[in-house]
C-alpha cells in the first residue's frame, strides 16, 4: 500500500485499503489469507515527516495446533509508523535502508510505503497456538484419533482410568524408558542426578 506525499492534506487524510495477501511478500507461514488484508488509516504529515496509524484486519486459514483440522481465525492488529525522507540518495535498484529506530522507515520519491509495516504488524499479531475451538480435545497420543469427534477405541491409560500411574512411564510410550531412568524431584532437591 503506498501512500503519495502530496496527496496528504494539512489536516491528514483517511485512508482505507485491501491489500492482497501476495502483497505483503509473506513466505513460510502455518497459515495463509482467506482474502485481501483490510487496512484503515488515517496518515498526517508536518512538512516532510508522515505519521500513519491504523488497524489491519484478515481472515487466516490455519490448522488447529491440537487436533489439526483446519479452521479460519479472524486477526487484527494496530500499527504506526513515522517516516521521513531518506538521508542520502539512492541508485535506481537500490533498496532502503533500515529506519533509523523501532517505528521509523524512510522513503524516496514522496511516496510512503506500508508494506513492511503492514507484515510486520500481521506477523506479530497471529497467535503462536491456534485452535479450532476454546476446547479442542486433540487427538489421541496412541491412536491418532480426533478427540473432537468421539473417544478412541485406545485403551486408557493408568493415569486415564485413575489407576493413579504416571501415564509417561507406561511401556506403550515411547519415552517410559527415559521417564523410569530420570531422577525424581526429591532426588534432584538432595545434590541426585
């Protein structure tokens, strides 16, 4: 999204935008843009210094980190940017450099770009874990089984059927051998392991 100089009055300008996702140049992600990212703004200028500050808005396609299914997550974030114009010219090709602190971009050619504000903003904004719902029961450690979807036909577990055994130290995990040889915490209080 760019935004010319000129084109900001005195008194700011609103500005009101879908950004398609492909834009942003985002690559990698767990998740991908259901449309376009919404972006509302209002950019104000004091000679040739921009602020713009906004709310961006998308729906992600996501899987749900505990059962895996797929699941649309509406995410929106605030941002602001402070831009002035670039210190030194620069060649045709040449990129911008860095701001010259947190919040500050410079520009060329009296036009501010958002575009790196408005990845910076989406990225931070995705949550780390995403669910399908408040309580997704996952899947099945053993079976792989949606718990969403009904119980198991596993066995339960010790610690599943209140037997009061550490489920981790049953024989079908694969790290019992690992849970059995580790030192307790009371031996880990006494100078053990």
């Amino acid at each position: 999204m760019k935004v010319p100089v000129k084109n900001i009055p005195p008194g700011g300008r609103d500005l009101s935008d879908e950004v398609p996702f492909a834009d942003l140049g985002i690559e990698g992600a767990d998740w991908v843009a259901q449309g376009p990212v919404y972006v509302r703004a209002r950019a104000t200028k004091s000679h040739e210094e921009v602020t713009v500050r906004g709310r961006l808005a998308v729906e992600l396609q996501v899987e749900c980190c505990r059962c895996l299914s797929p699941c649309v997550h509406e995410v929106s974030s605030d941002f602001e940017v402070y831009f002035e114009p670039c210190p030194e010219p620069l060649a045709p090709d040449e990129p911008l450099p860095p701001g010259p602190s947190l919040g500050m971009e410079y520009y060329t050619g009296h036009v501010v770009d958002l575009t790196s504000t408005l990845r910076d903003a989406l990225v931070l904004a995705v949550p780390s874990r995403l669910l399908c719902r408040p309580d997704c029961a996952g899947l099945c450690p053993r079976c792989g089984a949606d718990r969403n979807e009904g119980p198991c036909r596993c066995t339960p577990s010790p610690e599943e059927a209140g037997e009061g055994q550490r489920a981790d130290a049953t024989e079908a995990n694969p790290f019992a051998r690992f849970f059995r040889e580790r030192a307790s915490p009371e031996e880990l209080g006494r100078g053990g392991r």
